[in-house]
C-alpha cells in the first residue's frame, strides 16, 4: 500500500485523493455537500464565515474558501468533485476553476484546451518540471 | 433469456449535458462533438435496448465521504435526477428495472463480488450525460436504466482488472435472467483528463487512442493497466477509464466494433465514444 500511495507522488501538479487526504479533507468536503441545496448556498452567500463556522474545519480550511484558493483547498484535503459545488454556486463552470488552478486566465486556458490541451510529454514526472522551471 | 448485444462506450463530461439543455449544441465550439454521436442516436433507434446497464461513477452527489461503496447498483425503480450545484438537469427521471437489477445484484454476489445494493440514489451527470447523447431530449427515456455506480474519485479505486471480471461476472448474471430482453451495456467516463491542480488540462490522444485499440482486440492486456500508468498518462481523472473495461467484460470476447469517435475538447476533456457489438 505504501508503494502504491508513493508512486503517485513522482507526478507533478496533482494530489491523490487518498486516505491522508481523505482524513485531513474530511469536513471540508463534507461543507460542500452542504451546497448541493439551493436554499444553503444562499445561506452561505449571504454570510460565507457564519457557514462555515458551523463546520468542524481549521482555520486554514475556511480561509482557503474564503480565499477561492483551489490549489490550497485541494493541499488541506479538499476533493475537486467537492469543490466544484463551491464554484457552482459561486456560478463558475469546471473549466473556469481549472483556469484558476493553472494560474491561465479563463481565455488562455480555453484556448489551450481547443489546441489539443496540454500534452503528457514534459507533464508526466516531477523531474520533468524541475528541469524546465 | 436475457442477452446483452451491444456495449457503449462514452464519455460524460458536465459541459455536455449543459451544452444541451441550454440549447447550444449548434455552436461552432459544439458542433464538432454533437455530430459524432448521430450515428450512434440513429444505430440505438434502430437497436431498441429492452434495459441499459449503465455504468458510470457518482460525482460527490448520491455518495458524500460518508459512505464509498466501490461498486454500488441501483435496485429502485426510480432515479431522480441530482442537484449538482446548478439545480437538476432538465432530463427525465430515470427509471430503473428492479428485478433484473435484483438478480444481477444476487448472482455477482455469489459469484463473489460485494456488490451494495441501493435503493435510494439521486443520479448525476454521470449517468445522465451519456443518456442524453445518446437518446436526445426526450419526453421520458426510451427504456430502463439499471445505474451501476463506481468508486473512482476516493483512492484506491478498483483495479482495471477487478472491473474487467466483474463484467464478465455480469454477462453471466445476465445470461441467467429468465425474460427474453435486449440488454445494452454503458461504460462512461474518460477519456483522458484532469481537473485538478497546476497540471489541469492535460490531453493525451495517443494514450486513448491505444486505449480504444485494446479495448475493441486486447481487452485482457488492458485490464492489466496499472492505477499509475492511467494517471501519469491520462490525467488524474482519467482513471475513469477502469469503468469501460466492466463493459469490455460484460462482451463476449470476439466483438465487432461497429462506431469510433473521439473529440479534443469537451471544456476540459478528450470525448471518447466506441460502440461493440457482440456475434449475432
């Protein structure tokens, strides 16, 4: 099991949504079903940190919302399938939260995508990165 | 006896099905996807599945992180469509057919798979987003729909391999049912892609195009594919793709493959769509 967790590490950009991320991300996620209900999220958009209070979150966590930092949601156990419910009410599609944890502006990204999206080669090792920047 | 002739693959990209309902299908950005799938509409007329096994993985929308079965088929009668954030899809509820579903459930059980048998689940883009590109927009389905859900988004997902036999486990629970029906088979998700992180977008048409070589001549080659390779090579979510080998299974193990489209992109997705059809 650890061999199999491990392997995973050598790719770059990506966070495995194992059991360790699955533990630490556990009522984080658990607030995004809360927005699968349309009366919830305009409870959470009227007062964000008042909702979020009433989960058992770190500190670090509810900022991270606040914040709309994906790529730190995702680090502190966020599960982007939960995190999309965030985006949807914020009234985001996918492609524009991918934008965001690309650091491309939603055109670039778009643009990106139409040329055959961003291939494997260079993309598939963390020494690939290291490498070119 | 039951038969199942033909498999599907697809895949089940969100932006699809709202491409669809929000009538956009037309547009130069679309066009290209939505042509690729007429032949399959106009070959599925003709097919009249009597039942479609469909399967497809949950969304963190019927299965939160308080209950992750890794394979988990719907019994019920009925399906409704799930608030994903945006409100339900516009798309008819799905119905179920809880006696073959009940049998498959049993006879895969037996012949040792753990199956969770549910009754109650709301129905995601997943499983609505194929129906819809392959039966249009119709007022109802043209026929029931047994939801058969994959854990594919909390690790350790199943092994290609372990989907691959359950497959072959389900042809035979199928082949076991006691009513003459036309079964069809759904493996959705895919093809490469990822969502997720600074590595966001990644495409490999090579990948899924060797992908749909074996899936169609070497499908037991395919099913050795390690977890790694599926996300090193095709993108976090890519891993997806362990779902078309239950279909691959559920086939008999010569097949014709009678359809193959593939599209780059579908917002952040490659679209991958075969159609198998087994011997007459």
């Amino acid at each position: 099991m650890t061999d199999y967790s491990e392997a995973f590490k050598d790719i770059p950009g990506t966070v495995i949504f194992d059991a360790t991320q699955s533990r630490l991300g556990y009522h984080l996620n658990m607030f995004c079903m809360a927005l699968m209900k349309a009366e919830q999220r305009e409870v959470f958009k009227a007062d964000e940190r008042t909702f979020l209070a009433n989960f058992p979150m770190t500190e670090e966590q509810r900022q991270a919302v606040l914040d709309r930092d994906y790529n730190r949601m995702i680090a502190l156990g966020g599960n982007i399938y939960f995190l999309a419910k965030i985006g949807a009410t914020d009234g985001f599609s996918f492609q524009n939260l991918a934008s965001k944890m690309t650091g491309a502006s939603e055109d670039e990204y778009r643009d990106m995508m139409i040329k055959g999206g961003r291939p494997a080669k260079g993309n598939r090792s963390k020494s690939e990165w290291e490498h070119h920047g | 006896m039951a038969k199942i002739i033909a498999g599907v693959g697809c895949s089940h990209v969100p932006a699809i099905g709202a491409a669809i309902d929000l009538g956009k299908t037309g547009e130069a950005y679309w066009q290209p996807l939505f042509k690729g799938f007429e032949f399959s509409k106009r070959w599925i007329a003709d097919e009249k599945p009597d039942v479609v096994i469909l399967v497809y993985n949950d969304h963190a929308s019927a299965f939160s992180l308080e209950m992750i079965p890794t394979f988990a088929i719907g019994c019920a009668a009925q399906f409704q469509p799930a608030d994903e954030g945006w409100g339900p899809r516009p798309v008819p509820v799905v119905q179920g057919h809880p006696e073959l579903a009940w049998h498959i459930a049993q006879a895969t059980i037996l012949d040792e798979f753990d199956m969770t048998i549910v009754n109650k689940m709301d129905v995601d883009h997943g499983l609505t987003v194929p129906l819809s590109l392959m039966f249009g927009q119709p007022e109802a389905w043209p026929c029931p729909v047994i939801p058969l859900a994959v854990n594919v988004v909390q690790y350790p997902p199943p092994t290609g391999n372990r989907c691959y036999q359950l497959g072959r486990a389900i042809r035979k629970a199928v082949a076991s049912f006691d009513q003459d029906l036309k079964v069809m088979i759904f493996g959705t998700g895919g093809m490469s892609h990822q969502l997720q992180g600074p590595r966001a977008g990644l495409i490999n048409s090579e990948f899924d195009r060797r992908f749909l070589d074996k899936l169609t001549a070497d499908p037991d080659g395919l099913a050795r594919l390690p977890h790694i390779e599926y996300v090193r090579e095709a993108g976090s979510e890519g891993i997806e793709l362990v779902m078309w080998l239950i279909m691959r299974g559920a086939l008999e193990e010569k097949v014709h493959e009678r359809y193959r489209f593939y599209h780059v992109p579908a917002s952040n997705t490659a679209v991958g769509h075969i159609i198998l059809e087994n011997p007459r």
